[in-house]
C-alpha cells in the first residue's frame, strides 16, 4: 500500500512536483471552491484532465497547507479493482494514508479521490466523513452516475459541481502559445488563429491528441480513448454480453453525428433492435461520449417526444465514422453545439418547415460552412423568417471564415465566435 500512496503523492516529496501541469480556465472557479465545505466533484469523460485538474488544484494548497495533509489516490489503479464493490475498502485506504503518512489531524486534510465511482456506494463512504471529520473531499468521475437520483439524495446539499472538459479553443491557443487576450493580439496572430482553427476543427482538444503530430496516432489514440469508455465503463456496468455491437454503434453514430437519430435505420445497418440502440445511445450519453438536443416546442413533454439530434462530445472523435471523408459542415456545426452546451441554459434546434441549427435562449443560430453566395443569404433569411416572423430573437450564422452582417442576422467566424462566447 505504501508504494501506491507514494506514487500517487508526489508532493510529499517534492512540493514543485506538479509545476508543468498545463492550467485550465475552470481552475479559478475550482480553486474558489476549496474554502467550502461542501465536497468538490469534478466530473467529465475519461481522459479531459480532471486528475490534471486535480493535481493543479493541490499546486495551489501548497502554497499554505503542508504537503502531508493533501492526499491523492485513483481509485483505477489494479490492487483496488478486487474491492470495488465493498465501499468499506476506502476506510481501508484512508486509514493507510493517516498510518504512513502521520498528518496534522488539528487541521484540515483535503481527501482528492480519482474516479471515485469505481467503488459502488462510495457515497455513504463519504457522508460518514463528511459531519463529524475534518475532512475536505474533491471527488472525480467519469460517469453521470455522481449526477443521478441515488447521489444527490444521499449528499443533498453538500456537492459543488464543475464539468470538466476537453479544450476549449481559448486553452487550444494557450497550448500552442498563441496570444490572444485582446484584439490587437487577435489581429496580430490571425494567420496563426486561423491555422490553429483548422487543426482544433479536425483533431478536437484531448491533450494527448494535440500534443502528438503524426494524424495516424491521433487517430489511434482518439479509438483508445473511446474504446476505454466503452470497454471499461459502459459494457462491465450494464452487462453488455457483445461489446463488438456497441463499439459499431459509436463508430454508426459519429457518422452521423450532426443530424437527427433514426433507431430504425441504424437498427437496419447494424443489426441491434432499436429499443437496446436507444438504452446504448444513452449509455454513451451517461458517459460524455456523446450529447442529445431536442426539437422546440411550447409544450415540454411534446419537446421531450420530439426526434433528437445527436452531437459528439470532442471533435477528434469524428475521424473514427465509418464514413471515408470528414464532412467540413459536421465539424463546424459539432464544434458550435459543443460551444454552446455550457453557457446556454438549453440548446435545441427548430423544425418548423425550416430548419435552425441552435435555439439559446434569445439567440437563434444558424451554422453554414460558406456564404458566398447571394442564393445562401436568401435561404437563410427565409429561415429565421419562416420561425421569428416578429423578429424578438437575435440572428447569428456562424461560417468558417466570413464576419459581418446582413438584413438583421450578425454573421461570425467560427475563431471569432468560439473565443467571444462566454467561457467558465
């Protein structure tokens, strides 16, 4: 036990170990957090960077709180895998920790647990510390699981939670040193932003994707990463007897990634009845590999009904389709959505003769990878026509490389409006 602690401390050490660990734009919010009581969860896929995020979260501790009483431990690692459904096995290594490393119990200890839902009833793990200990936890997970019914009933109240994702296109440049804060940085480093775009646009933000040149690799890391997912999260958790079956539906959905989700098709194309595509959908959907939108409508429950669209959860994934060429429209259209998903309250498109990419709250988006022609104007236009015939909300068209306006619909550049939308 005491190798395992070891290896995953290696700020008792070395307080400086965690110094080239690349800084992510929710580690303010993050570091805010620290001062509650309340436990900290952060929560995306596999391999976005919350361990990273994490670790940079304990550089900032050490700064005033002794290394000894920050403790780190992923959950992932082997010796634990024969324990995960005993949730006492915790206290186990909890009490390891206090015996090895003898910390100052006068005062705080900050407990960072590394996919925490490993371990099944972790929760009641943690309630029984949470009152009575002085105990700071910062829990990770990769599965929607820390969001459910069962989580929040048992730690009502007491969970700050931050979606950890991959990189945005602000942490993109940052990665790439390309300076962009202002708008003389902007203009000054255009050629470099927009060369940056074409390759966000393509390969998405994992950092272990971007930080590899050969598109080869890329692509077999992105099936890794996916394949993890898949294999290590979705098929052991829900019993999945032919993994191959799944595998082939992501590789069907990110084909049609972007467009609305036909069960009976895909039914047809891989063999699976639509009902287990719908359950798979949402398994992929509960472990961030993919995301749903639905058709706007007055009525909740006829929007709720209503066909959806399916969008993936990093760009990168669209190179694993079964399709032979990326289709540039789907990346810029995934990339918007993906844009979108926090700061608006609810993203959904419209169907009503017309079709609109985006509805976010007063904004209505439209995504056109060209508009060069005065018979692309026109088509949209007749869009936002066709559904704001009062005109009460705002008309954006995001393209590839246009800005400017027309009539009332404000035209941006996907570089221009991935880097003006509000980030966390």
């Amino acid at each position: 036990m005491e190798s395992i602690l070891l290896e995953d401390n290696k700020h008792w050490n070395d307080t400086r170990a965690y110094d080239g660990f690349i800084g992510r734009k929710v580690l303010g919010k993050a570091i805010s957090y620290l001062s509650t009581k309340q436990v900290i969860a952060l929560i995306g896929a596999r391999r976005v960077g919350k361990s990273t995020l994490a670790k940079l979260m304990i550089k900032e501790l050490l700064k005033t709180v002794n290394a000894e009483n920050i403790f780190f431990i992923n959950l992932e690692k082997p010796e634990f895998i024969p324990y995960k459904k005993d949730a006492s096995y915790l206290n186990e290594i909890f009490d390891s920790y206090l015996k090895f490393i003898n910390p100052n119990i006068e005062q705080k200890i900050y407990f960072f647990i590394d996919e925490i839902q490993i371990f099944q009833g972790w929760e009641l793990f943690i309630k029984s510390k949470y009152e009575n200990s002085n105990i700071k936890f910062i829990i990770t997970g990769s599965n929607s699981s820390l969001l459910t019914s069962d989580f929040a009933t048992t730690l009502t109240g007491r969970v700050l939670k931050l979606f950890v994702e991959s990189f945005s296109f602000s942490e993109f440049l940052n990665y790439k040193n390309i300076p962009h804060s202002s708008k003389l940085e902007r203009i000054t480093n255009e050629i470099q932003i927009s060369r940056a775009k074409d390759e966000y646009l393509k390969w998405g933000g994992y950092h272990d994707v971007i930080s590899v040149e050969n598109e080869s690799v890329k692509k077999d890391i992105l099936k890794n990463i996916a394949e993890d997912i898949i294999l290590k999260d979705i098929v052991p958790k829900h019993n999945i007897i032919n993994s191959s079956q799944i595998k082939d539906l992501f590789h069907y959905v990110v084909s049609n990634a972007t467009t609305t989700l036909n069960y009976t098709t895909l039914s047809r194309k891989i063999e699976i009845d639509a009902k287990t595509i719908k359950e798979y959908i949402k398994y992929f959907e509960d472990n961030f590999l993919v995301s749903t939108i639905s058709s706007y409508h007055t009525k909740i429950t006829q929007q709720i009904k209503s066909a959806k669209k399916l969008y993936i959860s990093d760009n990168g994934f669209l190179n694993l389709g079964v399709r032979r060429s990326l289709d540039n429209g789907a990346n810029l259209e995934n990339i918007v959505f993906l844009a979108l998903k926090q700061p608006c309250k609810e993203v959904v498109y419209i169907k009503e003769n017309y079709e609109i990419d985006f509805k976010c709250e007063d904004e209505l988006i439209q995504v056109s990878y060209k508009m060069d022609s005065e018979k692309t104007k026109k088509r949209e236009l007749r869009v936002f026509a066709n559904f704001d015939k009062e005109k009460r909300y705002k008309h954006k068209i995001i393209t590839y490389d246009k800005s400017g306006s027309f009539e009332n619909i404000q035209m941006i550049k996907i570089e221009d409006f991935l880097l003006d939308l509000l980030e966390v």
